[in-house]
C-alpha cells in the first residue's frame, strides 16, 4: 500500500521546513509522497516550498494562483494522491507525524476506513482557549446530532481516509468548514470510523493560529447544509 500525506499550507514560513521534514521522517514503513499545496502565501512559504521540492523526490509542490482556503487546497491536493490511504497534515507544528503509525493501525488492520484524531482522550497537549474548547464542544455536538456518530473531537486536525473513500464525498468547503463536511459526508457513506488518542501542541494566535470564531459560524452552516446539499 501507498501513503499520501496531503498538506494544505498559508503563510507557514517559520514552520514549513520543519514540518515537511517531519512528515517525510514519519516511522512509516509505506512507500510515501507528500503533496503540499501553497494558498497563495504572501510570506515567503512558497519559495521555500519550491526549493524544497526541488531536494525531495517525495514531496510535490502545487502553488495556488488565488487565496481560497483550507478546503480548497485540500479539495485541490486530493485530486492528485496517487496513495491508497490519505492523511490530511496540516503545515504548523500542532500535530506531530510521529503518530502516524497509530492512526494507520486501525485502517492497516482492516477494522476502520476512517479514523479521526482525538486531541481530548489523547497524550500531552498544551493548555490554552477556554472558548476555543466550548466551541469545539459545540461543533463536535451538533456534528454528532447531524451524522448520527459519536465523536469526541470532530475539529482534529489529523483525519485519515482511505483514497476510495475519501473520493466518493464530493466535497465543497472552501475554508476551515472542511472539517465537519469531512465526517458528515464519510458517515453517510456508512463506511467504518475510528478514534485514535493524539497529542496537540497548540499555538497562539501570536505564534500563526488561523482559526478564529467566524469560521466556528461558517462550520455550523456547512454542518447544516452538508445534510441538504446533497
């Protein structure tokens, strides 16, 4: 089987060297390509991005020519996995690719066709937003109560898919709302999901955090029209 990590990544110049070494260090023992895509970064991200690509066999470089967010470079970047399962990283130094193994377990055993990362039940994880989490407990809540799933953090940024999965959910999410359209859509599939106790090594908005309370109102309107949309 074949591993495709996909990145999507916005002005991520003090961490983008780092990060993409990490992924590539991963103790994974599949054959790997890492597929980052650029949302236009003004920062300087997208040089450094292609002079790496121009060092590494395993890392493909796609620079967006408009800004359009998360979703969209995901959208973007999974139109060119060539991988059986898929990772979705994202290019800060939040989640650690040193937990790989155990997220791939759960599909490489043939038990899961989805697995969602839980920073919650998880390892070490840095204290910080109070309303960060009450946001996330809602989110998580009324993800729930749309797909019928249990889930214990639905926002995780680590969610693993297979690739025949993750191509049937005709994703439309442009932003941060990719998150709940994610699971909603791979729920209604039926396929098996699983959660797997990560670590999270948050930052603060001075440190590059992106998310902020409008796009908990943009995921509460994708959670919604996920279900009528289709």
């Amino acid at each position: 089987m074949k591993l495709s990590i996909v990145m999507p990544i916005y002005n991520e110049r003090p961490t983008i060297e780092k990060i993409i070494e990490s992924v590539l260090a991963a103790p994974v023992d599949l054959p790997m390509e890492l597929i980052a895509v650029d949302d236009l970064s003004t920062d300087g991200t997208r040089d450094v991005l292609a002079a790496l690509a121009t060092r590494q066999d395993r890392l493909r470089a796609i620079l967006q020519d408009r800004h359009q967010g998360k979703g969209a470079a995901i959208r973007t970047a999974i139109e060119h996995v060539t991988g059986d399962i898929v990772i979705i990283q994202d290019a800060d130094l939040e989640y650690d690719p040193r937990e790989y193994p155990a997220l791939l377990q759960p599909i490489l055993e043939d038990r899961a066709d989805v697995v969602v990362g839980d920073r919650f039940h998880g390892g070490a994880h840095r204290v910080l937003y109070y309303s960060h989490y009450v946001g996330n407990r809602l989110l998580t809540t009324l993800c729930n109560l749309m797909s019928g799933l249990n889930l214990s953090d639905m926002e995780a940024g680590y969610k693993v898919f297979r690739t025949s999965v993750l191509k049937q959910l005709h994703l439309r999410a442009r932003g941060f709302d990719i998150e709940p359209e994610l699971v909603i859509k791979a729920a209604r599939l039926g396929v098996r999901i699983y959660e797997v106790p990560i670590a999270f090594h948050a930052r603060t908005y001075r440190e590059g955090k992106k998310a902020s309370w409008r796009d908990g109102f943009t995921a509460i309107w994708r959670i919604a029209m996920s279900r009528l949309l289709d």
